[in-house]
C-alpha cells in the first residue's frame, strides 16, 4: 500500500512475448519474511548452542490426526505385546527342559533329599527305632516315660524286667530284623536271576538277525558327514593359543649364553680334577622326632671329657683323639662309618680308664683292648686307602675325556701368535667351536672392551687365511669353513673389516707397482691375494655403483689382467681365475669389463699354432710372436683321445711342476673348455648391449676362422660349438637415426574468421553438451552468489543478536549500579542528619 516500499526493475528493452518475473519488488516485505524466519530457525539455534537436554516425544501416532483414538491405543499395545514377547532373560537357558543325572532331576538333587539306596543294609536309613531310642535316651529303660492305661495294665501282670533283660531282647530282635531283610534280599536276588535267564531264553526267540545284504544297504544309506560338521569338530579338538614369551634382545641372549658356557666349564674342571659331583652335595642330616624345625642350632659343644692315665689327666690322647677326628672329617664318605665305630671304641676305653681308676686290677685288660682298637684302625685305614685307589681309577677315564674335550670358554687372544696356537693341532670342526665359543663368551654387549678385542680378532683370522693358502699344500678346504666366522664377524663390525681388507690391497697394489717398476713387468700374485679377492664377493655386496672396498678390489684385478705377463701355464690358471671373479662381481650389475674380454682373447690365441695365429690384432700383455705363443696348443694325440673334462683346481697352481705331460696336456685342453665357458656366460651377461656384436666381433673371427675345432677332442667341441652358437644368435638391432617428429606450425594467413551467430547478445557454444556445461557453470556461480550472500545477512543477524545481549547487560547493570549509588546516598543522608543532631544536644 505505501508506494515508498515498492521498487520497479526496469527493463531497457520491451520484447514482445517475453514474461516478466520480477518486475515490481517488495524490499521490506522480503527482509520482515527473512529476519521472521532467521528468527524461528537461527536464533533458536543460538540460544541453544550450549544445551545438550532435548525432549523427543516418541509415543506411537501423538501428532498423526488420521488415526483415531482407539485406532491408537490398539496400535500401542500390540507393539507393547511385540517388545516384551520373548524377553524374559537376557540369556538363553532352556529353562523348559529338565535336565538329569544318571536317571534323577538335578533340582530334586539340589534340595539335598537324602536318596535311599538299593544296596544298603537298612531300609529306614537315617531313623532309628523306638526301642533303641527308649534304651538309649529314655531315662532308665523307659521308666520315666509316660505309661498308657493298657501298658499299665500289662506291667502289673508282668514284673518289670531289669535293664541287662532289655537290653538282650533288643539285640536279639535287631538280629532277627538283619536275618529277615538278608533272606528277602537273597530271594529277591534268586528271582532276578531267574528273570534274566528266562528273559535270555526268550530274547534267542524274539530277535531277529538282519541278513548281510541288507546290512551293507544301511552302511551305505549313513550320511557322510558335511564340511560344516567336520570344521565345527576340527575345531572342538583344536589347541587353544598359549601365549609365548616375549622375544629377548641381543644382549640378554649373549648373557645367556656366556653363562651356559662359563656353567659346562666348570663342569668340566671339575670332572677334569677327578671332583665327584655326588660328594660335593650335603647329606640329609638326621632329625629327632623332637626336633621342632624352627631353624635353631645348637653351637658345637668342645668340652674335652676328662681321661686318666696312671693317675694323672691324659691330654696327649686328647690331642691325638682330635687331629685324628680333623682327618676323618677330611675324608669321604666312606669313612663315616668308621668314625662311629672308633667314637664307640674310644668311649669304651675311656669307661674302662674310670674304672681303673677304682680298681687297678684291670688295667692289663684296658692295655690289651686299645692294643686291639690300634690294629683294627690301621686295617680300616688300609682299607679306606684301598678304595681311594679304586675311586681314582674309575674316575681316570673320566679325567682324561674332560682333559681331552674343548674348553667352553675362552678369553680373546692379544696376539697374532697367542691366536695361532690356540688354534694349532685342532680339526676344522674344533676350530670353528673355538672361534664360536669366543665371539660368545666375548660378545660386545657383556664388557666395555669388548669390541675392540673381537675387531682385532678379525684381522688375525683374515692373517691366518692367508697363512694357510701360502702352505706348500694349501688347505683350501679349511679356508673354506672358516668364511663362515669371518663373515659373522664382519656382519657385526663392517668398519673395522673393510679397514683390514682395504689395508691388504693397498699392500698387494704397492707390491705390484714395486716390480713393475724395477722389473717393468709384473707376475700374478699368490693364492693368498687371491683367496682375498674371492672373500671380497662373499663379505661385501658387490652391485654398488661405487663401495670402499669392493671399486679398489675391481680395479686390481683389472690390472692384474693388464699388467701380469702370461708366461706359464700357472699364470694361464690364475687369469682365468680372476676372470671367474669379475664374472662373479658384476653378475648383478652387468657392468662391461674390457680386460676379461682382453684376457679371453688372448687365452684362445695362446691355444692356437703359430701359422693360423695371423689376421688379427692382439693387446697387452699379449704378444702375436713369441716363445709364449703355442702354451695352450696340445699335440699330442693319445693325450687328446684321454682327456675328460673336470674342474681346474685352485691348488694344482703349488703343484704342476711334479705332474707328468700327460696331467700337463689335460690341464690344458681344461683351460680352454674353461675359457670356451666363460665366453659364453659373457655372451648372455652382455647381450643386451648396444655394441655386444663389435665387442664380441674379434672373439667371433678367431673361434670360425682359427681354432682348429676338427683336432679338438669331441667333448671339447661341444663347448666350442655352445659358446659359437650363443654369439651367433643374438640378432643385430640397431634403431636408425632419424630427427624428432614435429608437429607442423602453421603459416599466418589474413582470412577472417567467421563465427555463426544465431541470437545476439547470448553465448554460443559448439555442442549441446558444451552448452549444458555453460550452463552449469552459470548456475553455480548463481548458486554461490546466493548462499555467500545469504550468509552475510547470517552473519549481521546473529551480530545484531549479539549486541542487543551485550547492551541489555549492560543496561541492568547501569540500573543496578544507580540503585547501589542511590541506596548508599540515602545511607549516608542519614548518617550525616545523625550526627548534626548528636552536635546540637
């Protein structure tokens, strides 16, 4: 109605046709809606954002007016029946059934009846008849009891009998009360028997035996039991899950097992000293049956007893009475009988002192007897001495196993000496107890010093290694077993190993640059280096790009294939060794190494004659000519048709000089199937290389156009023709070099570019799903313009809301502050009319 509330939207344009939404607005009448509704929901909100208490009104059709009255209370109390139907206990106990123990009511049995049983002597247990209770408890036979007129009656017939009467009478009776039920129970007994045998007459008559046929047709009609059923048992008969111990730390486990060790060495120290276990325990001592177990000993009494001996107090016998009794407790144990029976003879001798001392008439007696003791001591000692000797014979043999068996603990040796013998005259399988029981009773968690000891201790192993290969026949064998505690303690110390391996070959490169120097030639270093070289692969990982120990370790066997003339049939075994390693080291990582292929090629052209070793070209230390150039060629025929293949030795290197021509010739035509092996191992680590055929190119040209194959033995040329064949498969695949595909850049051209435009003024799109998108989009950015919008006014209300709160408490408290003000201006008003009245008086 008033003008000044109303708003037009004007439209620049008039467009026929179109229909118009919101050409007048309302602005107050839209806000006065909106701050009516922010107030029914918001602000209810924000008046109960700090209550939890909520009342929910859950009666069944309280607001549904469709349903009537009745319709309602019926409803109610049918779902009232379906909440309490079938709750009477929150458990199932199957209350209904009746459950039962060997034919009786377990209830019944709970109310404690006492149950009469069928073999006892009495009928009536527990009741006792009334004659006994009236001569038992009845005062007198029954004389005080009250009389009834017809016992009277029968008591003045009769005399009164005396209690002894009474008593027969009673006794007599319970005998033929005992002899009546014992015949009701033996005839009872006989007519059950005759049941049973009747019964079983009867029963031949009755039952009747299912023939075999129909027999195997109810086996088979059984049902099988199903998977369900034969889980569900499976589980019935399962172990329940015991729980285990928690799992022990490094160090608890090494302090268990330096103490089982320190344990079984002083077990055989004592076996060794011949000390029984068996002595050593306390022997039960004897207690009285006055003994009140309380823990309390009487202290030792050491009063001497008083002795005469031609009228003055004997001491010396005393004296002698004591260390005596000191030896006889040194003893064993089969001396404590003894000791019992002289106590016993020295307390006769000394009665008979007392009485000489009355009486010297039996002094000679006394004499005669301790004479006697004394020879009847010497024997038991004699003997006693007898059975010693027999003890320590039996436990000889026990000494000497306990001598001869390994100690169980051992301290870490200082020295390389001190290590050497400790493990000097041993087997290999005592060595490596020894070694074992010493990193275990030394381990670092149990001493300070520990670490420092078993780091030492790796170096003198490694020492010791290389001792064994430098022996005249090395113990390869023993080296063998003995990585196995050179690499635990690598594993637990993998700083203090590599400084000890890289210290021996920065030595064997120092040596090998020496005698170049003054030799200008170099010869492959002894098996001890080598052996070095082959611990490297089995302690350290050898697949790093780049590893302290492992890269010098490769570069001084690349130069101990480049630098190392060959100019015997050893250095042949040696390179070809080395060669094993590399093919070892880089077997993960497939890294090429020129020098094995060097070196291979080399070896098949030591192998060929001088006149077929032309056309080809040959590197360092390789020569084309020379006295060198036939050292793998074998000649001779007999050789040829007899030799088999078999491994090359590591060892046979100390020992070629005493093998025969024949031996010589076999090792040989051995290097070369070797070297026909490692060409092909080569062929399948490096195929997938980019120039694996220009790199195997030379290795081609000398097995087709050189080695004389038709003089090889054919076991040998098998080999030959495996490693040909796996050159000549690997196909070449080489990608041709072309430039980078390009997508063409376009020329500017100055032709317009038309668009078609349906309806002026509204986006076009180019499909209809490209216009469904736009028009999402739109109505997003509507939507969000709306609910930011909406929020806003959200934000002003609830700040509206807030300030009210704030100035109406303000406002009471302005109030309540005049009023205090106001309320103590009076008071002291008062106060002061008071006094003023006080100073007028």
């Amino acid at each position: 109605s008033n003008p000044f509330e109303v708003k037009v939207n004007r439209q620049k344009f008039d467009i026929l046709g179109r229909k118009t939404k919101n050409d007048v607005g309302l602005p107050g009448v839209s806000r006065s809606k909106a701050i009516k509704k922010r107030n029914q929901t918001l602000l209810k909100e924000y008046k109960e954002r700090e209550k939890t208490n909520v009342f929910k009104d859950k009666r069944f059709g309280e607001y549904n007016t469709k349903i009537t009255p009745e319709e309602k209370m019926i409803r109610r109390f049918a779902l009232e029946r379906q909440q309490n139907y079938g709750k009477k206990n929150i458990y199932n106990l199957n209350e209904d059934e009746e459950l039962t123990h060997y034919g009786q009511s377990l209830a019944e049995i709970e109310k404690l009846n006492d149950i009469v049983d069928s073999d006892s002597d009495t009928e009536d247990r527990g009741t006792l008849s009334a004659e006994l209770t009236a001569a038992h408890f009845g005062g007198g036979g029954g004389l005080l009891r009250k009389k009834v007129p017809s016992e009277q009656q029968d008591e003045e017939e009769e005399k009164p009998k005396s209690r002894k009467e009474l008593i027969e009478e009673m006794i007599a009776k319970s005998k033929q009360e005992k002899q009546e039920r014992q015949t009701r129970r033996e005839s009872a007994l006989e007519l059950t028997e005759k049941l049973d045998k009747d019964w079983k007459e009867i029963q031949t008559l009755i039952a009747r035996k299912t023939p075999k046929s129909e027999r195997k047709d109810k086996d088979v009609e059984k049902p099988k039991p199903d998977d369900y059923d034969m889980i569900v048992r499976e589980l019935g008969f399962e172990m329940k899950a015991k729980p285990s111990e928690r799992l022990k730390t490094e160090e608890e486990l090494a302090k268990e097992e330096q103490a089982r060790l320190q344990k079984l060495e002083a077990d055989r120290l004592r076996r060794m000293r011949g000390i029984d276990e068996q002595a050593n325990k306390k022997r039960t001592s004897h207690m009285s049956a006055d003994d009140l177990a309380d823990g309390f000993i009487l202290d030792k009494d050491d009063r001497r007893l008083l002795s005469y001996k031609d009228g003055k107090i004997n001491i010396e016998n005393e004296e002698e009475e004591e260390k005596e009794g000191e030896e006889e407790e040194e003893e064993g144990e089969g001396e404590d009988n003894e000791n019992e029976e002289e106590s016993q003879e020295e307390s006769a001798s000394e009665d008979g002192e007392d009485d000489a001392a009355d009486s010297h008439s039996d002094l000679e007696s006394d004499l005669e007897s301790e004479e006697e003791a004394a020879g009847n001591k010497e024997e038991k000692k004699h003997k006693g001495n007898e059975n010693e000797s027999q003890n320590v014979e039996k436990l000889d043999p026990k000494r000497e196993a306990a001598k001869s068996e390994l100690p169980y603990t051992f301290a870490v040796p200082e020295s390389y000496e001190t290590f050497k013998s400790l493990l000097a005259g041993r087997t290999i399988e005592q060595q490596l107890i020894i070694l074992e029981r010493v990193q275990k009773c030394n381990h670092p968690s149990l001493a300070v010093g520990n670490k420092a000891k078993l780091e030492k201790l790796f170096g003198f192993l490694l020492e010791y290694i290389g001792e064994l290969a430098t022996v005249d026949l090395p113990e390869l064998r023993t080296i063998d077993k003995l990585v196995l505690p050179l690499y635990n303690l690598c594993q637990m110390f993998p700083e203090a190993a590599s400084d000890s391996i890289k210290f021996i070959l920065r030595d064997a490169a120092h040596d090998l640059e020496e005698v170049i120097e003054v030799k200008g030639r170099a010869t492959f270093p002894g098996l001890d280096t080598l052996i070095y070289l082959k611990i490297i692969s089995l302690l350290f990982p050898t697949s790093d790009f780049w590893h302290p120990v492992v890269t010098p370790a490769f570069m001084y066997m690349s130069e101990l294939l480049t630098k190392c003339r060959i100019t015997t049939l050893q250095d042949v075994i040696k390179g070809l060794f080395v060669c094993c390693l590399f093919l070892e080291y880089v077997s993960l990582s497939r890294r090429f190494v020129p020098e094995l292929m060097n070196f291979l090629l080399g070896v098949l052209h030591i192998s060929l004659p001088k006149n077929q070793a032309q056309g080809y070209t040959v590197v360092h230390p390789f020569t084309p000519v020379g006295k060198n150039l036939e050292l793998l060629l074998v000649c001779d025929k007999e050789d040829l048709e007899s030799w088999e293949k078999q491994n090359v030795p590591l060892s046979i290197v100390t020992r070629l000089k005493e093998t025969s021509r024949t031996e010589t010739n076999h090792i040989r035509l051995s290097c070369l199937a070797l070297c026909f092996d490692l060409i092909k191992k080569c062929a399948a680590l490096y195929e997938s290389l980019p120039s694996f055929h220009e790199i195997m190119h030379p290795v081609r040209i000398l097995l087709t156009e050189h080695v004389p194959v038709n003089e090889y033995p054919e076991k040998l040329q098998e080999w030959y023709h495996s490693a040909l064949k796996e050159l000549e498969n690997k196909v070449k695949h080489y990608t041709p070099l072309i430039c980078e595909k390009k997508k063409p850049v376009p020329l500017k051209q100055y032709t317009p570019k038309i668009v078609k435009v349906l309806e002026f003024g509204r986006k076009q799109a180019g499909s209809k799903k490209e216009q469904e998108r736009k028009q999402l989009i739109q109505r997003h950015k509507r939507e969000l313009k709306g609910a930011i919008r909406e929020i806003r006014k959200d934000n002003q209300f609830l700040a509206r809301m807030q300030l009210s709160e704030i100035m109406e408490r303000d406002s009471a408290r302005k109030r309540k502050v005049k009023e205090l003000l106001g309320s103590l201006a009076t008071q002291e008003g008062e106060w002061k009319a008071m006094k003023r009245k006080k100073w007028k008086s």
